[in-house]
C-alpha cells in the first residue's frame, strides 16, 4: 500500500487518495464486508418492543454482544466500577445502540464503495468518505484484535500483522488529512 496522499484540484474539494496492492484491496474488503455482516446480525436479532413500535420510541438490545469483537464495538456506556441507577446501562444501550450500529456500518459501507466493485486498486475520496474511513478502519481493528481466531499461533501473527497494517492505513490517512 502507498501513503494516502491529499490533493486540491483547482475549483474542487480536497481528495484524499491511495494505491492499494490487489490483495491489500481484496482483505480490506473482505474484512468491511464481515464487520457489516457480523453488526447487521446483531441489529437484527434486537428483541421487538410492541410499545416502541406503537411509539416510534427506537428500542434495541439492553445486554452487551456476547461475541468479544461485537462486544469490543459495542462497549457498555458505563465504566466497570461506576455505580449503575437501576439499569442505566440497559436502558442507554437499548436506545441508542442502534443509532451507533448503523453509523458503523455506513462507515464500513464508505469504505466498500470507495474500494468498488471492479477491483480497482486506486481510491479517491472526499473529506467526509475519509473521515468515514478513519472509523471504519478503527472499528476493523478493534475487531479483528478482539476476535477469536481458531488455528493456532499462526493465524494468532497472521491477525497481529493485519492489525498493524489496518493501524498504518488508518495513520497514513491521518497524517493525509493533517498535512504532516
């Protein structure tokens, strides 16, 4: 992969652009795609709640993900150890957890669309895609580092080092979009 790069065409935006290797291309959506996949499964199975519907009233899960990466994406709004009113936590995660989902999964879509469907290896985007990027390439990270890989020592470095590449990806772009 090369550095992101920021370029100001004449009379247009800022872009933010970048080569990746066809493989690099290939894992990065590969891996957006079941991220997705993996937060859409869980804004699905969120328990109906007849009176949020009558309401409009949003309602979604009130327990944390037991899946450690989801969990790690979706984190209590508490801190362990602060003192909990009476299913503070539940109640906060049960209204607004599927807000947070769905501004994850347009990141993630930000990143899909930009990489498109052709293969190419050239990504261009604007301020706002690439501000989506940066959170999406977080959330990524903190997935796979949470994730539970099965395959031994060997998958256990294949993860680190895809962590540490998503990490320079991720700081590339900053730096891009910082003008260091």
């Amino acid at each position: 992969m090369q550095a992101w790069k920021k370029r100001k065409v004449l009379m247009r935006a800022v872009r933010y652009t970048c080569v990746f290797e066809p493989m690099e291309r290939e894992v990065l959506g590969n891996l957006s795609a079941v991220v997705s996949e993996a937060l859409i499964q869980r804004a699905q199975a969120a328990p109906k709640d007849p009176l949020a519907e009558m309401t409009g009233i949003p309602s979604g899960h009130k327990a944390a993900p037991e899946d450690p990466a989801l969990a790690r994406l979706l984190p209590d709004f508490e801190m362990e150890g602060d003192e909990e009113y009476d299913g503070d936590n539940s109640l906060l995660r049960s209204f607004h957890e599927n807000d947070i989902t769905r501004a994850k999964i347009s990141n993630l879509q930000a990143i899909n669309q930009a990489l498109g469907p052709d293969g190419n290896v050239a990504v261009s985007v604007n301020e706002e895609e690439a501000q989506a990027w940066i959170a999406g390439l977080n959330d990524i990270r903190l997935y796979l580092a949470s994730g539970d890989l099965r395959g031994g020592e060997a998958a256990e470095e294949d993860r680190e080092n895809l962590v540490q590449w998503l990490a320079y990806a991720q700081e590339s772009l900053l730096e891009a979009m910082m003008g260091s």
